[in-house]
C-alpha cells in the first residue's frame, strides 16, 4: 500500500523544507537550526555555514503566522549629505502609507555590508531589503532568498542584469545632455570630474560625456577627464589641478553636486570667476544646488522618486506579487541655472 501522507518532519516540497527536515540532513538540533534562521548569533561558524549551505540546498518554508512584518530595511554606503536623505524621504514616504518603519544602515563607504549585517537582518525579519549604491554578497544574497526576504537595488554600482529588481536613472542621456548644454553654449574644452571607475552610474554618464563631445566632432582629450569618488574633497584636489593647467578648460562637467560644489571652491581660489571664465555642471540637483552662488546648472536625478519606486518593489515581492518591471530606469532632466554661459572670446 503506498502512503500519501507526510510527517511535519519530512517535507521537500516545492516550498521548501522545513527546520525539522533541515535539521535532520545537516545532523544537528532544530534549535540550532532555528537561530541560524532567525539570525541569532550563538552559532559556531562551522555548523552555521553547514546549515545555510543545506538551506540554500533545499530551501526553507516559513511557517505561516498571522504577524507581518513590520519594517524594511535600507542600506546606504553613508548617510551624509542630501542625497542620503533625498533616499530616506522616498522611502518614507511609501512605507508610512503601508505602515512600516525604516532600519538604516551605513556602510561607512564600503559598497558591500559587513558580515554581521545578515545576521541582524535576518534576526528583524524585515518586508524586504533596499540597498542604495552597494549590494549584497553572494552568500548574503543566499541567505536572504532562502529566508524569502526580496531585496531591491537602488543606484545599482554594477549591472544587476534581470535578476535581481533595480531601480536606477538615465545617466548616460544625463551626461549626454549635460555636455551637449555646455557645447551648445561654444565650449570647446570640457573637462570632466568622474565618480569611480567601478561605478555604473559614473561609467555610463562619461559614456554620455564622450558620446556628446563625439557627435559635435570634438576630439577627447584625455587630460581633462579626472576620476573621482563623488564627493567635494575630489572635486576640489581635481578642480585645482585643471585649473592649472597651460590651457586650461572653459567648463568642468562635475558627475555629482558635491564635486561641483568642490569645483566652486578651486575656482574661488585660483580667482576665476563662475560662469563669467568658468562654467560649471553638476548631476543629481540635490536641494544645496539652488543655493550655491551661482546657482547651479545641474542634471537631475529623481532620487527620492527612485527610492520610493523601490520601496514599491519591496512590498509587492513581500506580499507574494511580481513588482510592475523588473528594471526600472527613471528620466533624468537638464536644469539650467546661473552656472553656465558662454565661453569668453
């Protein structure tokens, strides 16, 4: 006679197993079992990686209860400066509706969470995850999936493909609008401020750069283009240093606000007036932009916009439901201020 019923004890089914079951293939305890799910931290690291690889093997079913999350979490590389907390606001402003509070974490510059990190995520049980210019590990990416905790990638520093949902902007048309503004003014020598090279954001705006300077027969010159980290120190190192060169440029495209604020600062120094023998371009219109003096021409990025779409996907993949795309890219726009005019004769 063929039996159809199962213990609790014994499931692999397409849901996945459950702790007994997990605990039986990797030959210890349900209790061990269970604090490695619920991310608990007295687990030696040998019988912790053992359990997750079995996991990530066979799967895992949570149990069905009538709690909900309660939260979601964000990680940001750091939570200095407007474009933290343009991101903050985004997803506040969707998880208040769907009320769900906000867990931070700063990674301090890194583009990667510390090891810890999963432990605490997994231990909180949040709706899903946003990371914002970073990423989870591999094996962190692992253990989130087995725990069906959906993660969403905001800025993404790399391609995420179709695989993971993402929600970035247009910054190759950003870059390419923002340098077609400044030939179309009669710039000749545009020198650009880069992010890091190992950025997506940064590689795809330089591409908009020399797509532009291409398509108006104007030759690349290798000395005007400097690598940055997006952020005011370098724009001011890489500002002084164009300045000073024999021929210097007439118009510095500064892949973020805070390098252009930076340029504003080298300018000040080296007694070059703004946009009067320099013009400047920035990228992302954080709200400093408005009140810098000039005001800044600028292309904006819809941040608070991007976290908020973000924060959408999260809720959809949480309650069991595909997000509206996979990939979303938001437009990117032209905003032009006092910053840039035409060249000097």
């Amino acid at each position: 006679m063929t039996s159809t019923g199962r213990s609790s004890g014994d499931t692999a089914d397409r849901g996945g197993a459950t702790i007994a079951r997990i605990a039986e293939l990797a030959g210890v305890s349900t209790a061990t079992v269970s604090k490695v799910v619920n991310g608990r931290a007295e687990v030696a690291p040998d019988t912790r990686a053992l359990v997750e690889s079995v996991i990530r093997e066979h799967g895992y079913r949570r149990q069905k209860k009538a709690t909900r999350a309660t939260l979601v979490e964000v990680v940001l590389h750091e939570l200095e400066g407007a474009y933290a907390m343009e991101i903050i606001k985004g997803v506040e402003r969707v998880a208040s509706e769907h009320e769900l509070a906000v867990v931070l974490t700063e990674l301090h510059g890194r583009h990667t969470p510390g090891r810890t990190w999963i432990d605490g995520v997994l231990a909180r049980k949040p709706a899903g995850v946003i990371t914002v210019f970073s990423a989870p590990t591999p094996a962190q990416r692992g253990q989130l999936a087995s725990r069906e905790i959906p993660f969403v990638l905001v800025d993404p520093t790399s391609d995420p493909g179709h695989e993971f949902p993402s929600v970035g902007t247009s910054n190759w048309s950003g870059g390419l609008s923002a340098t077609r503004h400044l030939l179309d003014l009669g710039h000749r020598r545009i020198a650009a401020i880069t992010g890091p090279a190992h950025a997506l954001s940064s590689r795809a705006r330089l591409d908009g750069y020399r797509a532009a300077l291409d398509a108006a027969e104007v030759p690349v010159d290798p000395e005007l283009i400097r690598t940055g980290d997006f952020n005011v120190i370098d724009g001011l190192a890489h500002g002084r240093d164009l300045l000073r060169l024999d021929r210097p440029p007439t118009a510095i495209f500064a892949f973020n606000d805070a390098q252009a604020l930076g340029v504003y600062q080298a300018a000040h120094e080296a007694g070059v007036r703004i946009p009067h023998d320099l013009s400047v371009v920035g990228f992302d219109d954080l709200p400093p932009a408005q009140w810098a003096i000039p005001a800044l021409t600028t292309v904006r990025q819809p941040l608070s916009d991007m976290a908020a779409a973000a924060t959408d996907m999260i809720i959809a993949l949480s309650q069991g439901d595909a997000p509206a795309q996979h990939r979303l890219m938001l437009s990117t726009e032209l905003v032009t201020r006092a910053s840039t005019a035409a060249p000097r004769p």
